[in-house]
C-alpha cells in the first residue's frame, strides 16, 4: 500500500513543490554587511579614531574636509537579491542588493543619496568609501562605507 502511495504521480508532485519552498543554499548566504555613515565636515577638526584612515584617504581627493566623526554603522546578514536598507542619517538610507556574478564573487549594487546605483565586486573585509553630494543641515559630507564579511568560500 505504501509502495504504491509512493510510486503514484501526485505524491511526487506535491514533494516536489515542497522542496522548490526550502530556502536555496547561496554560496554567500552568511555574507554580513557593515555599513558606517560618516559625516565629515569643513569647520570641525576632530576625526573619531576608529576612522582616522579612512578621513586620511579621503582628504588626499577632499582636502577641506577637516573633522570626521561616526554617525550611524549598522551590520546585517544580507540575502542574495533581496534589496536591504541601511539607515544613514535621520533623513536618508542607503539601499542595497547582493548578487553573484559568472565567477561566483558577490557583488553589491548600492544606491547612495543623491547618487546613482553603483555595483562592485566586494574585497571582503575591506570599507569601500563613497562620498556623497548629501549635506546635512549642518553642512557635513556624508560619506558611506561599505564592508562585508566573510569572504563567500573561505572557511568559518
């Protein structure tokens, strides 16, 4: 009897469709990403310490910004197509969405404020610096930094 129940057509089916529902196993589905905002200003002189290279590469192309302080850094497991949002400041997030490409790499597609969507191919472990247009009330830069970790393929 069981035999039978097994080998009927509509059984088969409807394991099938069970098993399309199971989450798929992505390569990079344990990929945690970090987003830190920053602001940075052209009057304040202080620089938080955690980001003290980041404020130096970044005066080499903006050398009037002076102080550079954390405003916000958020960390999330992220999905593979599935678009995240990051909240910035109190006015602004920053959206994002993983990808995988034809060598298996995860690639990010982010869309600052007042930028377009930019997509890279992460360097995991390493902050990708974005300088914004977005001036807050007080005329600080906002400046995005973006990491995720660990590298898909390594061993935890």
């Amino acid at each position: 009897m069981i035999i039978a129940v097994l080998l009927h057509r509509s059984w088969w089916m409807l394991v099938g469709a069970l098993w399309s529902m199971l989450p798929t196993v992505v390569r990079s589905e344990d990929l945690r990403v970090t987003v830190v905002a920053v602001l940075a200003s052209e009057t304040l002189m202080r620089i938080d310490e955690p980001i003290a290279e980041l404020a130096a590469e970044v005066r080499k192309r903006f050398p009037n910004l002076q102080g550079f302080r954390i405003e916000r850094t958020t960390s999330k497991l992220v999905l593979p197509n599935q678009k995240t949002t990051f909240p910035l400041t109190d006015q602004t997030v920053l959206e994002l969405t993983l990808h995988e490409n034809k060598d298996g790499k995860s690639c990010l597609t982010v869309k600052p404020p007042t930028l377009g969507e930019i997509t890279y191919i992460c360097k995991c472990g390493k902050y990708l610096p974005i300088v914004t247009k977005y001036r807050t009330p007080d005329k600080e830069v906002l400046i995005v930094a973006i990491m995720c970790k660990p590298c898909p393929g390594t061993k935890k």
